[in-house]
C-alpha cells in the first residue's frame, strides 16, 4: 500500500509522448526467473560442466521454445500497423535467427539445460550487439525480451503480461518491450513512465503513435509504490508522486480541456498570422492510414518502404512492390507522397543482401550505401516507384536515406530522372549532410531532415542509452542548429525542407522547427491535432524569436524550459 502521509516528490524524465494525466501507478512485472543451478557435490565439477540426463530433449524444448517466440512475435506483428508492425517483424526475426540455436546447442552440449542455454546464449549475443553501437545496438535491448519470452516458453509459464488492477493506471515500467506497448489500451492505461529509454527508444516511438502521454528515462519511478497518485507531463519530462487528489483532478481536467480543444481544431497547418505550414503523416503502408483522421493533412512525408523487405529471404519483385506503393498512393489523389528508399543494410540485417559483417554497422553500409554493391535492389525499388506513380494523381516524390555527401546527393537524383521521378531528395541523418546542406539543394529537389539518427550520430549517444537520454533530447541546441542549416539553404534555393524525424510529433517543439524555417513537418497521424493546434497559437515572427530562445540556449532542458516558459 502507497503510503498516504508520504510528501509529493517531483521526477523529472524527458517527455515523449506529449499530454497529461493522472492516476494510480501500476507496474510492469517481472519476467519469469530462472530456476537455481542445479547443486554441486563435493568432488563434482561445476554446474555447467554436469550433463544433462537428456541433452536431444533439452535442446528440442529449447527450439520449441524460440519456434513459440517466434510465432508470438509474428501474430502481434500481423495484428499491429504501422512501425509497431516493423518493430515486431524485425524482433520476429530475430527469435528465428539460426546462429541463437547453435548457440543454445553449444550450451546443452556443455551441460545447460534449455532454459540456461537460453539465457547464456542470448547473454552474449546481447553483449556483442551491445559493443557494436549504432541500430544493432539498439536491439541489445530487444534480446532481453525476447530472451525473457522464450526463456518462459521453456518453463511453461506464460509470460507476464500488463497489470490488471481493475481500473485505470499509469503504468510505470524499467522499460517497455514492443510486444507488450502495442496491446495497451488508451481506455485503460492513461501514461507511461520508464526508467530507461531515450526519446527515440521504441517506447518513445510506440507512445506518440497511440496517443499516450509518456515521459522515459525518469530516475527513480521504480521507487514510487503501486497505487501511488501521480501526475503525468509528457511534454516537459514532470511526474509528480504522492499528489493529493486535488492537484490529479486539477490536471485531469486540463486534459481534458486540451483534448476538448484538439477535437475542435480542424483545417490545415498554419501559424495564427496564416504562415502555412504542411502537415503530413509517416507511414510504413497502407494499413497505417486506416481509420486515421487525415483532415489538414496535405500528403505523406515519410513513407518507410521496410515493410515490404522484413522477415523475407528473397526481395520482393516488381509487381508486388508496385501494388503495395500504388495502394498507398491512391490514397492522396491530390496530395503529395514522398517516398524513403530501403532504409536497411549491415546494421539493419536482411539475408537477401548478402552483405558481410561489419566492425562497426552503425557507420558502416546502410541506406543509399547499399547501392555501392547492390545497384539492382535500389534500382527495382525506383522502378516499381514510377510504375506506381503512373497509376495515380499523387504527387509522388522520392529520398534516398543515409546520405553524406553531395555528389551521392546528385548520383541519386539522377537515377530517380532516369526511371522518371520527376521529385528526387535526400535525407539528412548525418552530420555531414547538414553541414554541406547549402551544396545539396543545388543537385536534390528537397531535404527531409530525420533527427533520430541525426542526433545520434551529432551527439555521439546511443539511441537506446537510457544514460545519453538527455543527449539525445531533440531539444538539443546542436541538432536544432543543424536543421536551421538546412532550411536556410532551403529558402535560399527555394527547396523544401522539412523534418520527418520524431522531433516533429512534438507540439512544443513544433513552433520552434517553422521558426528555424522548415515548411513541412512529418508525424504519426495520431499527433497532427495537437501540432496544428500548437503552431495556430504563434504568429510566425513569435515562432522565429522562439527559435532564438532555443539556439541560445547551453542544452535541451534549458531550451524546452526557454520555450514553455515563454507561452503561449
């Protein structure tokens, strides 16, 4: 039980998931634990040199176990949209990878059983997907989960799922798996803190697309007892524990306010002085746009082509990825759909490459950089692009990821002239690219900034680092000043610029990006009311001087504090 004479604590994490709410806490439980070693005798040698009684048994329970993984993984990701389904596809693959069965082989030969063979075998994959860094990094921490699934499947015990505490909560987590953030229901969980995560991890991600205020790397929320009232700021990182229920129905019903205020707010984006600013949707596919209100949405700005490419051994040929694009592109007969190349590579692993490993994937062959050995994948991908656009009134534009240097910049274009794609830019992920912004618009049609890998590689910090969380803070006065970078070389050309990264889902953040000088802002459906109705509130000169707050400011906490002191 909470206990009711304890004084309020602030906690301070980043908001990721902008909104408010307040509630009881309930955690996330613990996976299933591992059985004790079996004993050692005297004279006897130690536990992981004993033989098991039945080695063939312990390695097919072990099989059995990552084959129900598997199989879990891929029914969630079959009924999820979006980069939820990606996520899931791709840890999906993961549980099937051959080289964690003759891991766990190695470990029965030597005497585990199945569930320690799990363990110690995803044990030191997860710590050589550590060392590397980068994307593979990342999914260091999607083998904990996967190792806990299994592992469970190899107890036969289920796998802990969400509390039920038969009303609704704020669920409190050390961090939140993929497979359990897609099941949340918003009715019942009313917002998410973790201990863990940066503002770009998969719980970031996975709680701007379902609406959910969300506030990671929070130090200390672990501390807080289950049935706890606490207040809940996705957009400045508060959490107030051990409030009295005055101050929760105060902010219960500002939320309700501002979700009052966003359902009235209709019409396309704009600053108050009528700036206009383009509002448009990241998608991975069709499914995505099932269902989304779309209302002032003028096309889709990052259209992620991975699905298509996941959890195959073959690429897709021609005429399945022209039925899957022409699909999506139906669906804006007068809008614009700017299409990302395959975003995949040695860091994001597809068998069909072929590509050897590497030292250090994060900065190695990923993105357009495939290309260099594998022309005719990017090649068939342009093609059935323009078979596509032919099929449709969309104006279909189209961007090569992980681009560095303008003369990739100007290759690229000229392959997408050469199918017939009339709209060809880049995206600007790496430091490089943004410095040389100026050189890039007089070869590519337009920029697309993404900050998640942008920041990674400015800053220097793991995406998925919950200690560099602060580092990887869109905020971050160096990333914003390398987006203003490249939306001064666009106005200087007159090419569009805009940023199609998770900073653009964020409301607060929103003003400060138009009065840097982008044009377009790219975002999960979910979050287009609270931009649109973020950016009506300034005027443009307004949004420019907040731009200035932000540059001058030391780090992100200082620029968000500068902003959101300022108004409106």
């Amino acid at each position: 039980m909470p206990d009711l004479d304890a004084p309020p604590r602030v906690l301070h994490g980043i908001g990721v998931g902008p909104g408010l709410a307040a509630g009881p806490v309930a955690r996330m439980a613990s996976p299933p634990a591992l059985p004790d070693p079996r004993p050692v005798l005297p004279d006897q040698p130690a536990p992981t040199d004993l033989p098991v009684s039945d080695p063939d048994r312990e390695l097919a329970d072990a099989v059995r176990a990552l084959e129900a993984t598997e199989a879990d993984l891929r029914a969630r990701a079959d009924a999820a949209t979006g980069e939820a389904r990606d996520i899931l596809s791709a840890q999906a693959m993961i549980a099937a990878d051959p080289t964690l069965r003759e891991g766990v082989a190695e470990r029965v030969r030597s005497g585990d059983d199945a569930p320690h063979a799990l363990r110690s075998t995803f044990d030191r994959h997860r710590e050589i997907l550590a060392a590397l860094g980068g994307y593979l990094g990342e999914r260091a921490a999607d083998l904990d989960d996967i190792a806990h699934r299994a592992i469970a499947a190899a107890l036969g015990r289920p796998m802990p799922g969400l509390p039920a505490p038969g009303h609704p909560f704020v669920l409190i987590a050390d961090d939140l798996a993929p497979a359990d953030t897609v099941g949340l229901d918003p009715e019942t969980v009313l917002a998410l803190v973790t201990e863990r995560g940066g503002p770009t991890s998969h719980t970031a991600i996975l709680a701007r697309a379902l609406g959910l205020p969300a506030v990671v790397g929070c130090a200390g929320i672990l501390d807080v007892p289950d049935g706890t009232l606490v207040t809940v700021d996705g957009t400045s990182g508060r959490v107030g524990a051990g409030v009295g229920e005055e101050e929760a129905a105060d902010v219960r019903a500002r939320a309700a306010d501002e979700r009052s205020r966003l359902a009235a707010g209709r019409g396309p984006g704009r600053t108050a002085d009528g700036h206009p600013v383009d509002l448009m949707v990241n998608i991975g596919s069709a499914a995505d746009l099932r269902g989304a209100d779309l209302d002032g949405v003028t096309g889709v700005g990052l259209f992620r082509t991975e699905f298509l490419f996941l959890d195959r051994r073959d690429a897709p040929g021609l005429d399945e990825q022209v039925t899957a694009y022409a699909e999506v592109f139906s669906h804006f007969p007068e809008g614009t759909v700017v299409v990302r190349t395959l975003d995949a590579g040695a860091d994001k692993p597809l068998p069909f490459l072929g590509l050897p490993e590497e030292p250090n994937p994060a900065l190695g062959v990923r993105g357009l950089r495939v290309a260099r050995d594998r022309p005719g994948i990017l090649d068939t991908q342009l093609a059935a692009i323009a078979r596509a656009a032919e099929r449709t009134t969309a104006d279909v534009w189209v961007m090569a990821p992980m681009v560095s240097t303008p003369p990739e910049a100007a290759d690229f274009v000229a392959r997408a002239r050469a199918f017939g794609l009339r709209t060809a830019g880049v995206m600007v992920e790496v430091p490089a690219a943004a410095l040389r912004a100026e050189r890039l618009v007089e070869v590519a049609d337009f920029l697309s900034v993404g900050t998640n890998d942008l920041s990674q590689y400015t800053l220097a910090a793991d995406r998925q680092s919950g200690a560099l969380a602060d580092l990887l803070d869109p905020w971050q006065p160096a990333l914003l000043q390398l987006i203003a970078t490249c939306a001064d070389a666009g106005r200087r050309s007159g090419r569009s610029v805009g940023v199609c990264g998770e900073a653009a889902a964020d409301p607060a953040l929103a003003p400060v990006l138009v009065g840097l000088g982008v044009t377009k802002l790219s975002m999960s459906p979910r979050s287009v009311p609270a931009v649109r109705a973020r950016l009506a509130a300034y005027e443009r000169a307004e949004c420019e001087e907040l731009a200035r707050r932000a540059l001058d400011a030391a780090d992100a906490a200082a620029a968000r504090a500068a902003v959101l002191t300022a108004g409106p």
